[in-house]
C-alpha cells in the first residue's frame, strides 16, 4: 500500500519530450505502487505528449519541471500542489546514442528517489501508527 495515496505528478518539459516522457515511464514502470505520473510540454514543444493543461494542473500534487523554459513558465499553482525542479539540460543531439542513455539513466535515478522518499513517509507512517 502507498502513502496515504498515490502521489499524483505532472512532469513537465519546455525544451523536449523526452525528460517528461522518461519521468512518467519510470514513475510508471518502478512506483506505480506510490505515484500516478503524466507527462506534459509546454506549447510549441513538438512530440507526442500533451500539452500542459489546466485540467492536468487541477489533478495533480506535484509539478516537476524539467528545464529552463518549463521553470520559467511555471503556471501559478493551487494551494497545496506542490513544485520540484529537476533540470535535465542540455538536451542531447538526436545522434547521440550514449548522451540519450545517459539522460534516461539520470531521469531514471531523480525518479527513483522520489519513490524512495515516498517508501521513506509510508514507513513512517505505519511506525508511527503502530497501535500497541
């Protein structure tokens, strides 16, 4: 069981899809159990990921950007929605296979911390909650 609940998280790319789309399917792929991910960009980034919506914004606890650009268009968050910046920059050449593995493989870690530190809350929760 997670935390409380999912953590719901938009990660959000200004420059390229790529980070949003690596974040989300770590997120995914390795904390399913702890975090509900969606992938957005920011208008004018081309690819197959949704553009930032407000509806994406009501939905989520967590906005990650994930550059610059996504940094510098942070929209105004809700109460209570929080924000992280994990900037993956610079964004490698298309042909640059190695540079590519290496951004997943950062993208993958920053991920993977964000699930150990929701692991980290649920133990202290139920180590707090234990009824004698």
């Amino acid at each position: 069981m997670g935390y409380k609940r999912r953590a719901q998280v938009v990660f959000l790319g200004g420059l390229h899809p790529a980070p949003a789309n690596l974040a989300a399917h770590y997120a995914h792929k390795l904390g399913e159990q702890w975090l509900l991910a969606r992938a957005a960009v920011l208008p004018g980034v081309a690819g197959d990921v949704p553009v930032l919506s407000d509806d994406m914004l009501a939905w989520a606890d967590l906005l990650v950007t994930l550059d610059a650009a996504a940094l510098a268009a942070k929209p105004a968050l809700r109460a209570g929605v929080q924000h992280r910046h994990y900037p993956f920059e610079p964004i490698p050449a298309v042909t640059d296979k190695a540079a590519w593995q290496a951004l997943a493989a950062q993208v993958r870690a920053r991920v993977a911390g964000m699930i150990g530190g929701m692991q980290l809350m649920e133990k202290a929760a139920d180590e707090f909650n234990v009824e004698d």
